[in-house]
C-alpha cells in the first residue's frame, strides 16, 4: 500500500476516517477528529478488526508509521512464503496486534 491519504474517505467528527479492507480478512479503520488518541495533535489512531471484532486500537500515529503497519497487516497472507508470516500466521490476532506495536 503506498499512501492510505489517497483512499476514499469521509468526514466524522469533524475530522476523517478512512476505512480499508485487506483480502487477508483484516480491516483497518483509519482515524483523525478532536476525540481520536493524538487527533488533537495531528496525529492518526488506527483501529484494527479481523471477522468484525475489534481487536486494537493504536493511536498517536504519524502517516509514516500508519503506512508501516498497512504494509505489515497486508502483508500478512497464510500463503506467504516468508518464514516470519507463516509464524504470524499461527499467532492469536491480538498476538499480532502486540507485534506491530512494538516494531513501530
């Protein structure tokens, strides 16, 4: 994913959300308004979901870091033939959750 600022998105809050979905079954709801972890700030919150549920929620984010952990959680794939996304895989998803907040 090059840059998620040139996605669709809309207006909440007065700020906005973008809202992306990898064929991997994960979804990402992208954050920015006056009530978002580092909105006030300028900064993102991500949200990640899997199968509808909630899993996590990242906030105080730059675009920078938002991109890094789009490209990692589209990486993710259970085809993958990297060795480190076999092992995520197998992972419980707050497991990987746990993962990309400490790599960021």
């Amino acid at each position: 994913m090059n840059d998620f600022r040139n996605l669709p998105y809309r207006e909440i809050l007065g700020g906005v959300k973008y809202l992306i979905s990898f064929e991997n079954g994960y979804c990402v709801s992208i954050i920015r308004h006056h009530f978002s972890y580092g909105g006030t700030d300028g900064l993102w919150e991500i949200l990640l979901y899997k199968k509808g549920i909630q899993l996590d929620t990242i906030g105080h984010l730059t675009e920078d870091k938002v991109n890094r952990i789009l490209d990692i959680i589209e990486s993710i794939n259970m085809n993958s033939e990297d060795e480190i996304m076999k092992e995520l895989d197998s992972y419980d998803p707050f497991e990987i959750v746990e993962y990309i907040e400490i790599i960021i």
